[in-house]
C-alpha cells in the first residue's frame, strides 16, 4: 500500500531536525540500499530504493518551500512511501492531503516544542522512531 507519513506542526518545533534524524536510521538500516541526496543548509531531500522498492523523504515543510515539488518528484518516481514535514494547516497540508487522491494512504504524526534542550532532543528522537518504524510498517504490507 502506498502510505505517506506527514510530520506537522508549527514552526520551529523540530520537524526538519526529527527527519533527518529518521534519513540516518534509514541509511544505517539499510547500508547497501541505492540513495539519492540533496543537501541543503538544514534540509534534505532524500531517496532510498530498498530492493527496488522507494522511499522518499523531504525535511522541508514551510509554506513556498519546494514540498509540493518533492512530493510530484516522489510520486513520479514510484516511492511506496514518501515522508515529509507540513505545517499544521495551509497550503503544505493541502499538499499532502492532495496524495490521497492518488491512492496513498496518509499517517500524521504531530510534532511539539519542548521548553527544554535536553527534553527536545529527546521527543524528536523519539518521533524519529516512530516514523523509521512506520516505515518498516509500511514496506510489509
């Protein structure tokens, strides 16, 4: 099944931190995979083909960001899953929302700001997690 997992919140909460964090469990999971990567200053833009199967994921979820762009370069290029960040309401969510019409299933994950350094590291690690698993999740069906 073809499934999105979309990571949003607000600015500022740790979005692009938490996906890249996901991109290196990827590639140490997985370190004979084919990857493509695109750096920029904080984001990526990233594609795993696991046994020709694709993975693609994008950091970058503010508003005019090249999000609506990834997601047709993902869509195009066949990725089983695709994981993105989004804000919570607006036009990156509509973006995503918009997948569903070409039949992929859509997971949220929510991400908060933690008051502390230590506290944030922890709950985008922990986010982090969640999503390499769903991803797992989603490349068994």
């Amino acid at each position: 099944m073809k499934t999105v997992l979309a990571l949003s919140g607000s600015s500022n909460r740790g979005k692009s931190t938490t996906l890249n964090l996901v991109i290196d469990l990827l590639k140490a999971a997985y370190p004979h995979a084919q990857v493509e990567e695109r750096r920029y200053k904080v984001d990526r833009t990233f594609v795993l083909v696991i046994d020709g199967r694709k993975v693609g994921v994008e950091t970058q979820g503010d508003p005019a960001s090249r999000l609506p762009t990834s997601l047709k370069r993902f869509v195009d290029a066949g990725c089983e899953v695709i994981v993105c960040a989004c804000r919570s309401y607006g036009a990156t969510t509509q973006s995503v929302e918009d997948l569903a019409t070409r039949d992929y299933a859509i997971q949220w994950f929510a991400k908060d700001r933690s008051d502390h350094v230590a506290d944030q590291a922890r709950d985008n690690a922990d986010v982090a997690k969640r999503i390499f698993e769903a991803v797992h999740r989603a490349l068994d069906e």
